[in-house]
C-alpha cells in the first residue's frame, strides 16, 4: 500500500531529526554528566561566558523553592531510559532533553490549570455581581464597574504567553 503524503513526510522529519542529532553527538567530546558538575567543564564553561555561577545551581535552588528536588548527573548513565521509544540511549544528555521537554510539558499543563481556575473565578465573581447590577443603586453602580474590570481582566487572560528558550538541535 502506497503512504500517504503525511506519513512520507512524518517519516522524513524523523530521518532529519535523527541525522541532526547523530550530527550534534559527533561534536560531544565529554559525557553531558561531566559537563554539568560544578568542578566540571560546565562551570567553566559558564565562567568564561560572564556568567558568576552555572545555570545548573540556579536551576536545582529554583526548582527546590518550590519543593522539586532532581538527582545529580553523576555518570553519564540514564536511568530513566526507556528503550521501548524506539529512540538511542544517548546517556546523561539523551536525560536532560527528555527533562527539558517534561518542564516544557509540565508547565504548560500547570499554566493552562492556574489559567482555568483564574476564569472559573472571574465568572463566579461576573454571576454573583450581576444579582446586584440592576437598577439605578450606588450598589448596581459599583457592581457594574466590577463587572467590566472583571471582564477587561478576563479579556488579558485570553492572551497567549510565549516563553522563548535555546535551540538544541530538535
């Protein structure tokens, strides 16, 4: 059976992605794991660059404030890996990837659900004051302009946020 247009080019991405990725790994010349100890390339790395410390540091504290704790690279190992995904075990870097696309994935479901519980609260709000908006009152009058804060709020709320990041080679 012929493939469709979609499937060739489902499959052509996937050879582009695979061929942009073996190309990357041919310029890795130390295991990710060492690159991100705080005596290791990493650090030195970002003390070249200007940076005072590594953004591996200011990552674990910003992640512990809020109770996430990780596990150190401290081999280039992946334990996590799942060879069922048909993908290359590519150690500790193939890990930070997959843990790059989980925060993507996780924080994206976390905004979505502080975004609908935000409008959830709004319309409780908008139904709640329109019980008391009718009539000619100082009461309707304030909870009119309430009603129109809320909505001009609810309008914000209805804009999308983009969060750029670096490129790695997906």
């Amino acid at each position: 059976m012929a493939k469709s247009v979609a499937e060739r080019a489902r499959e052509h991405r996937a050879r582009m992605k695979q061929a942009t990725l073996a190309e990357l790994d041919s310029y890795m010349r130390e295991p990710f794991s060492s690159f991100v100890k705080q005596d290791g390339a990493f650090a030195d790395y970002f003390a070249k660059a200007g940076h005072a410390q590594g953004s591996w540091s200011i990552m674990l504290e910003s992640l512990g404030s809020v109770g996430i704790h990780l596990d150190n690279f401290e081999d280039d190992s992946d334990p996590h890996f799942d060879p069922e995904t048909g993908e290359e075990d590519r150690g500790s870097l193939g890990r930070a990837e997959r843990m790059l696309g989980a925060f993507i994935d996780a924080a994206t479901e976390l905004s979505l659900m502080i975004h609908t519980y935000k409008l959830w609260s709004i319309d409780a709000r908008v139904t709640e004051l329109i019980k008391n908006a009718h009539g000619d009152t100082p009461k309707a009058e304030a909870a009119r302009v309430e009603i129109l804060a809320l909505s001009e709020l609810k309008s914000r709320l209805s804009k999308d946020t983009r969060v750029s990041i670096k490129s790695i080679g997906h």
